[in-house]
C-alpha cells in the first residue's frame, strides 16, 4: 500500500514537471515569436517624380517644342485636337495672369499627353523666361497658373586683367556676360569704360542665380575690386533700413552726383576738342562735347537728378534734350532717334532714368550721342571734372558695415589675380 501510494506521489510530480516545461517551452517560444508574428511586412516607399513645374511627368507622355515665327498660342494648342472653342476660352482666362500676344518665338513649351493611343492633352507648360512659367491644367477643370522655377543661388568669385574690354574678357572666359552690367552699373560714377585702360584689373565676388545646371542670371554682387589707370577702387554692398549701395573701406560712398556716361556700353568716336575737323560740314570748329558711338536704339541715361528744360529738334542738334541740375551744372544729350515717353520741359528725371535713344538725326555721320556738359554756364570736358559723391555712410552703421567690409575683404584677398581670369 504504501508502494502504491509513493507511485502515485512520484506519478503525480512527473506529470507536475511535465506541464511545467510545456508551459514554459510554450510562453517562452510565444515571446520570442510574437513580434514577429504581429509585424506587419513594410510596405515599399512610393517615390513620387515631378518636374521643375511640379507636374508628375511619368504618368504622361511629355511633348516638347519651341514657339516657331509668327506662331500663335491657338496656333499651338490647336495642334494638340483642341476644339477652336476651348481655346478662345483659354486664350480669354489667360489675359488675367499673361497677355497672349507676349508669347515669343524661341520660347520653350512641354504638352502631357496621356499615355494611351488617344494622347489627350492634360497639361501645357509655357516657359515665359528661364525662371517664369505657365502651366495650363486641363486634367479637370481649366486652370491657368503662372509660377516660378526654384532658383539656387551659387557663390562665386572672378578676377583678370582686361586687354579689350570688360565684356570681351568675361565672355572669352565662359563666365556670365551680364556680370559685366552688373560691375559697370556699380563703378559707373568711377570708371568710364569708355576709357578702359589696358592693364586695368579687377576681382568681383558674387552670386549667381541656377536653375538646376542653367544659369539664369547674375544675383548679388558683394564686393568688387578694380583697379583703373593705377587708381583702386574698392566697394562693398551693404544694406540695412533705408540704406542700400555700395561703400569705399571707410564708408565713402561709390555713387558719385553725375554718371561717367549717358550710355552704358559703347565707344568714344570723338572727344571734347577746341578744333575738329567737322565729319559733315569738312570745317574746322570746336567740338564741346563726347560723342558716344552706340547702335541706334540704345538707350541714353540722364546722367544725375534734374528738371529738363529743353526736348526738342534743330537741323544740327536733331532730337535733343537738356537738363538742368542746379545752379551749377547742365547737361545736353544731341542727335536722339527719339524721345522717351513723356520726356517734355518741366519733367523731373532721377539719375539713370532712360531719356531718349541713339540715334543720327541732325547734323550726324552715324549713331552716336554727343554729351555736353556745362558748369556755371560754360561747356566743359565732364571726362576732366571731380564731381562730389553722394551722402556716406552713417557713422551709426559703422560697426556693422565694418563687419561686412572685413569678411568681404578676407574673400577677395583670396582671390588670385592672373594674367587670366580665375573662376571658382
């Protein structure tokens, strides 16, 4: 009896052990798998691919093309199976973001056909500018909407030694012609590049603006450094409140009270003389003014602030108009093809502001502008004048300006400066 009951208690101990390891393998073996077992497969990232118009182009078929001469946007889009009557009502929408009679040849467009054998139209893009675009939705509801490609902005410094001209040297050079404008415009009261000497130097650093590998233009110019006749010039752009320019190291301000020039680009074909050989009378005479030569339509820049007094025509000066300064300083501007818009005596102009356009009307050879200049009432040589600079910086921006100037200087004396020129 008492075998039987030791058989029972040590049956019962095994069976107790024996549900003890089933319950440990089995909860055990359930932790391990369980966050497997609820883990649900990730599913793979869609990658969604649009263009620089935001337009998921995979989808379609993607048509492109150029504005040919004297074609149309109804012309284009007619093209792609339009009814005559959606597009008239096309061209009417659009009057409210572009005029139409804007499009121009050479211009770029993309169409997005639908990719099936009926090719239905579902959007056109019109590239206004390397930057400005229209897209025309037609997937839905017509919607016409005028944006602006994403524009990066890329440092960059430049330097050389001009032999001809600053254009010739930068466009020779595969670096962006308009940095050129861009210098020009800012050391227009102290450079006439008219009178570029050979050897002159220069280094500029600034921005330029990409879109994707596309230069779209030049963005900042952050300081420059030019070096005209053995003279250095140094200017630093600084902005801050209401000031905005260019600044010398101490301040001086880069903008003189006259411009160099009436024009921005061109040549000297006759200089201020007290005996010239007239091109057309074959006499001799005075010649109290600058003749800029320049093809006709180029436009002619008051030179500082004034009121005109004079815009009219004489057999020898043609179309002419005369600014008064002030008390000291006039101005005259012969042989325009024509006036600007509105340009009439008692007209107020600001320095820069476009009055008229080269041309040869009156006694004239070719297309130029001859530029007179009178101080106190009488014709002087405005090439051998010192005029003042405008205001200078305020001592209250100083520190902040020197923070500027210091970092920018820093830069350009880093800047090599060869017999050609470094880009980087």
């Amino acid at each position: 009896m008492a075998n039987t009951s030791k058989f029972r208690k040590g049956l019962f101990l095994a069976a107790l052990v024996l549900v003890a390891l089933v319950a440990y393998t089995f909860f055990h073996n359930d932790n391990q798998l369980a966050p497997e077992a609820i883990q649900e497969e990730e599913e793979p990232e869609i990658v969604i691919l649009y263009d620089v118009y935001g337009i998921n182009y995979e989808n379609f078929k993607v048509d492109t093309g150029v504005v040919r001469n004297r074609q149309t946007l109804g012309h284009i889009l007619a093209g792609y199976e339009l009814s005559p009557r959606f597009i008239d009502r096309i061209v009417t929408e659009m009057r409210e973001i572009f005029d139409p009679r804007r499009i121009r040849a050479g211009n770029s467009f993309q169409a997005y056909l639908t990719n099936d054998t009926l090719e239905s139209l579902q959007y056109f893009v019109y590239d206004i500018s390397a930057m400005d675009y229209l897209v025309f939705d037609l997937s839905d509801s017509l919607q016409i909407i005028r944006g602006e490609k994403e524009v990066t902005a890329v440092p960059g410094a430049a330097s050389g030694v001009i032999y001809s001209s600053l254009w010739a040297t930068l466009a020779q050079n595969n670096l962006n012609p308009e940095l050129a404008i861009k210098m020009s415009e800012i050391l227009a009261w102290e450079v006439d590049f008219y009178r570029i000497h050979r050897g002159d130097k220069f280094k500029v650093v600034y921005e330029e603006n990409f879109v994707g590998e596309q230069s779209v233009g030049i963005g900042r110019v952050d300081a420059i450094y030019f070096e005209h006749h053995g003279r250095e010039i140094l200017g630093f752009k600084f902005e801050k409140d209401t000031v905005s320019g260019y600044f010398g190291p101490d301040g001086e301000n880069l903008r003189k009270v006259f411009l160099a020039a009436p024009i921005k680009f061109g040549r000297i074909s006759s200089g201020f003389s007290a005996s010239r050989l007239h091109p057309v009378l074959g006499v001799r005479r005075p010649h109290y003014g600058t003749d800029y030569a320049a093809p006709t339509g180029t436009p002619i820049y008051a030179v500082g602030d004034g009121v005109v007094t004079e815009a009219r025509f004489t057999s020898g000066n043609g179309n002419y108009v005369r600014i008064r300064h002030n008390s000291v300083y006039d101005t005259q501007y012969l042989h325009m093809s024509r006036f600007a818009a509105g340009m009439r005596p008692g007209v107020r102009v600001k320095q820069g502001d476009v009055i008229g356009y080269v041309g040869q009307t009156g006694l004239a050879t070719g297309p130029h502008v001859c530029f007179r200049f009178w101080k106190n009432g009488q014709q002087v040589d405005h090439r051998r004048e010192e005029f003042p600079s405008a205001d200078p910086l305020h001592e209250d921006f100083f520190d902040e300006f020197h923070v500027v100037r210091d970092h920018f200087m820093e830069i350009l004396q880093q800047v090599p400066l060869d017999e050609q020129i470094a880009a980087r």
